[in-house]
C-alpha cells in the first residue's frame, strides 16, 4: 500500500503552482478566458446590484432581504435562459481548464486542442463523485443518528431523570464536540478520496471513481491533513486580500475608491485562479504519489522534463 508522503507534497504544490502560474494559464487559455469572461460578468452584475464600488460599499449595509431584493432586480434585466447558459459555460470552462493542468502536472502536456474527450469525461466524473459523496453523507447521517440516539438515551437513564437530553451527559458530553471535528476532518479525506478520480478522468479514465477509492484506502487521515494544509493558508490568503480591499474601499473618495474597485476585482480574479491551480495541483500530486499513472510509471520519475516542480 502507498503512502501520501504530505509535507513533501503540500511544498510540492505550493512551489509548483506558484512557479508555474503563467505557464498553467497559457496552457488552458481558451478556458481561462472564459472564467474571466464569466467572472467579469458576476462583478458587473453586482455594480448593477449596486454592491460593487465606492457607493456599493455604503448600500451593502442593510438587512439580508434589501441586498437579496437588489440581486433580484440585477438579475431581472437577464432571462433565466442566458443565466443557466452562463453557468452551464463557466462550469464546461473549469473542467477544460483542469483537464488541461492535470496533464501539464502528471505528463508535462502544454497547450492542446481546444475540446478532448477527457473534457466531457471529466464533467460525468464531478456528477458521479456528488453522487457518491450525498450516498456517503446519508450513510454516515444514519450512523451518526443511531449511536446519537443511544448516547442520549442512556445518558438519560444513567445521569439524568429519564428525559432523554444530552445535557443529562454533563461534562461527558464535552468529548462529543472534539469527536465532531475529528468526524468533519474525516469527511474531508473521504471526499478528496473521491476526487482523486478527477486527475483519473484527465488521464482517460483508466480507474474510474471506486477504482481510485479503493487504491487510496490507508490514506485518508494523511489526505485530510494534506488537503487542510493546502486550504487553509490559502483561504487565509484570500480573507487578508478581501479584508484589505474592503477597508481601501471604504476608507477612499470616490475616484481612487473606483481604482480600488478594480484593483480589488483584478486581484480576486488572481487569486480565484491560483485557488483552482492549487486544488487540482493538490489532486494530482496525491493522484500520482498514490495511485500512480498508467503505464506502471510511479512517484516523482513520471513527472515530465519541461515540469520538474510539478
């Protein structure tokens, strides 16, 4: 059984991704410029909601239902066919553009033809890998339910008058808010098992969704703490930049509170991409480290010459 060795493969990721940045966009440009596309779209949507900009920033505040009320006429301008159309782009553009980063990290492909059939094959994974995912959920729901119910109730006959309460537990009932966590880090290797068939998808599709599931068992608590180490400095990475741009924009006059504007939307495009880059990175590091690609090739020797950081 192979090992995700994860601190060498969290730098891995990082040093790749962020060496390789321009090198990823190129290779998927036709995509990438239709996230931009439809990204540019999301922001002039919001200056129509007046939720954008200098003056957005002061019309924001309010209650939930005024700002949900401003996306409604926003997007009553639009027909429900346009907006599903969009979507239905935007998605169809993120998995051409990780198709096209899988193979640049696992084979050193560069730039192709504009449609391959792995594209196609990639979207029917994601649909399968939600339904495995919802299956898993119900399952573990269940579980959870049963052993809940047992706790509660003999908490009750144990500790407490009767009344079924998980207050009766006392401070026994504390161990179960750390077991929830343990249980939601749990999920996150789970899902990520199952997203590994993704870079599989790239490939053609070889194993398939259970097939890498399988070949990855012993790995989950490895891949959890992999996929949190990966996430999380680059949520806060996009917490800082958001913050930064909120108070540049709310402490600005107009004109450079505009500038900022764009600055801000120009940044967050930046760094919504390299959030992309870095989780199909991530896949495909733990992808290859574990189950290996087709042909019998293993480890860091199946990583293509032009890619040595991939």
């Amino acid at each position: 059984m192979r090992k995700l060795r994860v601190f060498r493969s969290v730098g891995e990721v990082f040093a790749g991704v962020t060496r390789h940045y321009f090198q990823l966009l190129f290779v998927a440009w036709p995509a990438v410029i239709l996230l931009l596309a439809g990204t540019a779209a999301f922001y002039w949507l919001l200056f129509q909601a007046g939720l954008y900009g200098m003056a957005g920033v002061e019309r924001a505040v309010g209650s939930p239902e005024e700002v949900l009320e401003r996306y409604r006429e926003a997007l009553a301008a639009y027909s429900m066919a346009t907006i599903v159309a969009v979507v239905l782009a935007m998605l169809l553009a993120q998995a051409v553009a990780a198709v096209r980063w899988h193979r640049f990290v696992l084979l050193g492909e560069g730039g192709s033809v504009p449609f391959r059939r792995e594209d196609l094959q990639y979207v029917w994974t994601t649909l399968k890998i939600l339904f495995f995912w919802i299956l898993f959920l119900l399952v573990l729901s269940a579980v959870v339910g049963v052993i809940a119910v047992i706790i509660i109730f003999a908490g009750a006959a144990l500790f407490g008058d009767g009344a079924p309460s998980l207050a009766a537990l006392g401070p026994a009932g504390i161990v179960l808010h750390p077991l929830g966590v343990v249980l939601n880090v749990f999920k996150l290797g789970v899902v990520v098992r199952l997203m590994l068939a993704l870079p599989d998808a790239a490939l053609g599709g070889g194993q398939g969704v259970l097939g890498t599931f399988a070949a990855t068992s012993g790995n989950t608590w490895r891949i959890s703490g992999f996929a949190l180490l990966i996430y999380l400095p680059v949520f806060i990475l996009l917490a800082v930049v958001e913050g930064i741009a909120g108070l540049a924009l709310t402490s600005a006059a107009d004109l450079i509170g505009s500038i900022a504007a764009v600055v801000s939307a120009i940044i967050s495009l930046a760094l919504y991409l390299y959030l992309m880059m870095t989780q199909v990175t991530m896949l495909s590091v733990a992808y290859r480290e574990i189950v290996g690609l087709p042909g019998g090739h293993e480890g860091e020797a199946t990583v293509a010459e032009p890619t040595p950081g991939l």
